[in-house]
C-alpha cells in the first residue's frame, strides 16, 4: 500500500469517500464564502466612497462665509475648477446656481426637496461620477454643497485591491486547507474506528475459535443492521461446522472398528495367498480413509490456527517416522539444504502434506535409491526429489485434482494425496508445482508465498 492510500484509504475505500465528500463541502462553503467575500468588498468599496464625499461635503459647508469673497473658499484650488483630484466640490445657491467651482448637475433638481438640512443625498452624475449633496444655511441663506468624485468604470483597480487582499492573506488560506484536510482525516479515521476493530474481530473468527462474534458495542447505527446479520450468518456456518465436525468424528469411530475388526478375521485365515491380498486391500482402504479425513480437515483449516513452525524439525520428524517403510522399499530418504527456516502455519497439516509428497515419491520410486527432502530459505519451503518414471507435461496440470493418478501407475493410491497436499498448500498462501528432474524424476515443491 503506498503512503497515499495508508493516509487517503484506496480507491474504492470508504475512507477516501469520506476525505473526498469533506472536502467537496467545504469547498462549495469556501466558494460561496468567496462570493459573499467579494460582494461585501465591494459594498464596503461603495459605503467607504459614500463616507468619504460626506465627510468631503460637510468640511466644505463648515468653510463656507456668506460675507466674504467667494464664499471664504479658494475658487482657484484645483478642486473646485478640476476633476484631476481625488474629490471636485461645488457650492450652489438655493436656486443651484454655482458659486463656487463649475460642476453642472441638473439631476439635483428634485432631489434635495425631501431631504433636510444637513442630511447628505447620493446619487451618480452622467454614470461617470459620484456625489454627495447636502443642503445647509449660513447666516440666513440655504446653500448647496456638492462633492463627487470619478467612478472607476472596469473595477479594475478595485480588483487589484482585492487581489492584493488575497495575497496578503495566501498563507493564513493555506494554512486554513491544511487545517481543515488534517480535520477531515481525523474526522474519517474517528468514524471509521468501529469498522476497523470489527475487521479486526472478524480475522480472528475461524475454525480454532467458531464460537467468537463480532461485538456490537460503540458501532454506528448505520452499520449495526449489517454486524448483526454478519453474527447470524456465522451462527449458521458454527452449526455446520459442529455437524460436519460430529459426523466426521462418528464416521471415524464407525469405520476404523469395522476394518479393525476385518483385519483381525483376515489374520485368520488359512489361504496366504488371499490373506496377504486382502490384507493389501484393508490397508488400503484405511490409507484412504484417513486421506479423506485429512483432506477434510485441511480444507477446513482457518489462520487462527497458525503458530510459528520450522519446516527443518518437521521434515526430520517426518523422515523418521516413514523411515523404516522406505528401508523396506529399498529406499533411503535424506534431509538438506537450510537447517533454520520457520514460518507461521499448521505444524499437524504442514506434515501430513509433506508426508503424503514423501510417500508419492517412494511409491513412483521403482529402483532402490535416495529419495531427498531439500528446505529451502528464500522462498521457504520444501521440495521433494525423487527418481521415478516423471510426470508427463499433459497430466502435471491434472496432477493435484482429487482422484486423479498419474499414468505411470504408482502402487497403493487412489489419487487424494497429492490433493490434500494442495488444500494444505492453499491454507498457507503457498505455492505447489512439480517439475522434471535432471537425470530422471520429479521435483515436487512446497513453497510459501510469504514467510
């Protein structure tokens, strides 16, 4: 799993949906707070230009003296004869007449009729200016003082104002995104808790421990309906593992008697040419009946049974105890390669598996010779090497099917072995092939995927 996918979940995790929804949220929240930021950036830009013609307006009228030259106030400044300034002012009579300054506003007219004295009115001159009027009495007389000021018709420097804004405050933005991503990965992680530790509860649940269910407590409403489901499901899966488990014990126990009991009325017989082929029958019969008990339990066989093994002290084990049979086939067996290689499995199953290989090879071991168990560290495992007639290409994919046997006729078998052996080999994640061996044989290999 890459770094991404440890912290974001995969691609079809619910993790990352959730990372993703957050953020699509917040997102569409910062978009319209963008909106709304700029709509307000620019109704401030409208209320800051209004107060400041006001405030103009009235230093203005605070000027004005009715008894002196031109009001008391400098026609010859800039701003009352140009609009080259910031501000342009013009002082009217009350029947707006200029008196001070050239600015011509006829939309005026009507306009001051309901406001009072002193209370500023706004309005736009020919779309290209701002003003503010305001009506005042000096010493008897009504006065009209107007202040206006050029409108900026591209809002361009108004944009740039806003931009430098965002620029200004670029790294409280990114710091705000990462804030809220840390929030969302935290807030993901929190919720998903309970569906972690009910993964965690269900890998434990397996053969070794049937009657485990998953807990209930602290889970979401949402996913409760689907733990209680998943617990009766396994309710019903314990039922028939307990049966299965019951009928194969009462098989065992039924069978092994009968043949007990065969072998003994064989052993009695006078004819030694048929009891010594009846006798090969029974023990053929129990050789495949406790083949189908090991098949059985390998297919059933869970991780929760897995400890650390040593594949070097089970193939010793395993030599000793076939040993002496391989002797009297005129075979010696042989134990090599890495002597400390341990992996997590079923030690019971790893060594019927490896069992069932050894005795395929001295039963398709026509001549006396040496039959080696080879361990190997990297990949671990094992292989098998024998020196019989080889397994032709057409039947190695056939080989590990149940009930099959190879052409060249081996002695005793009725094709299970090597189909437990994969059941075994599909429990532990491992891999099982066979391949031609120079000079004539087999090669069987039991090889795990990891260790």
């Amino acid at each position: 799993m890459t770094g991404f996918s440890a912290l974001f979940g995969g691609a079809h995790s619910l993790r990352r949906r959730l990372v993703i929804n957050i953020l699509l949220a917040i997102g569409f929240c910062c978009a319209l707070a963008a909106v709304i930021l700029t709509y307000e950036f620019y109704e401030h830009l409208k209320e800051n230009r209004d107060e400041g013609l006001a405030r103009e307006a009235a230093e203005i009228a605070a000027q004005i003296r009715p008894g002196l030259e031109g009001l008391g106030l400098d026609a010859s400044a800039l701003r009352f004869r140009g609009d080259e300034g910031a501000y342009r002012y013009t002082v009217f009579d009350a029947g707006l007449r200029p008196m001070v300054g050239g600015e011509r506003a006829p939309s005026l007219m009507g306009r001051l009729d309901a406001a009072e004295r002193g209370e500023t009115v706004f309005f736009t001159l020919d779309d290209t200016r701002a003003g503010a009027a305001m009506t005042v009495e000096r010493e008897g007389q009504i006065f009209v003082v107007l202040a206006t000021t050029a409108l900026q018709p591209s809002g361009e420097i108004h944009l740039e104002e806003f931009l430098h804004e965002v620029v200004e405050e670029i790294q409280w933005v990114i710091l705000g995104v990462a804030a809220i991503l840390l929030a969302a990965l935290l807030a993901s992680r929190r919720a998903l808790s309970p569906v972690r530790r009910v993964s965690e509860e269900a890998n434990a649940i397996g053969p070794g421990s049937p009657d485990r269910r998953l807990s209930t407590a602290h889970l979401p409403t949402e996913i409760l309906p689907l733990v209680n489901a998943v617990n009766e499901a396994f309710d019903r899966l314990e039922q028939g593992y307990r049966a299965q488990s019951d009928f194969s014990s009462n098989v065992a126990h039924e069978v092994r008697t009968p043949l007990a009991v065969l072998r003994s009325a064989i052993d009695r017989m006078e004819d030694g040419e048929l009891r010594t082929e009846l006798r090969r029958d029974v023990i053929r019969l129990e050789q495949m009946f406790e083949q189908l008990i090991d098949l059985s339990r390998a297919e059933a066989l869970g991780v929760t049974a897995f400890d650390e093994v040593d594949l070097h002290k089970i193939a010793l084990a395993v030599a000793q105890d076939m040993g002496v049979a391989a002797i009297r086939e005129g075979k010696e067996l042989a134990v090599t390669g890495a002597r400390d290689v341990r992996v997590r499995g079923h030690a019971g199953l790893l060594s019927i598996a490896l069992g069932n290989l050894l005795r395929n090879a001295v039963n398709y071991t026509r001549e006396p010779g040496e039959i080696e168990i080879e361990i190997s560290a990297a990949p671990a495992g094992w292989r098998v090497l024998d020196r019989g007639p080889g397994i032709p290409d057409a039947e190695k994919s056939q080989l590990f099917q149940r009930f099959r046997r190879g052409a060249t006729g081996g002695r005793d078998g009725a094709g299970i072995g090597l189909a437990i052996v994969n059941s075994v080999a599909e429990a532990h994640d491992a891999e099982l092939s066979v391949s031609d061996r120079a000079g004539g044989g087999s090669v069987f290999s039991f090889l795990f995927r990891t260790s």
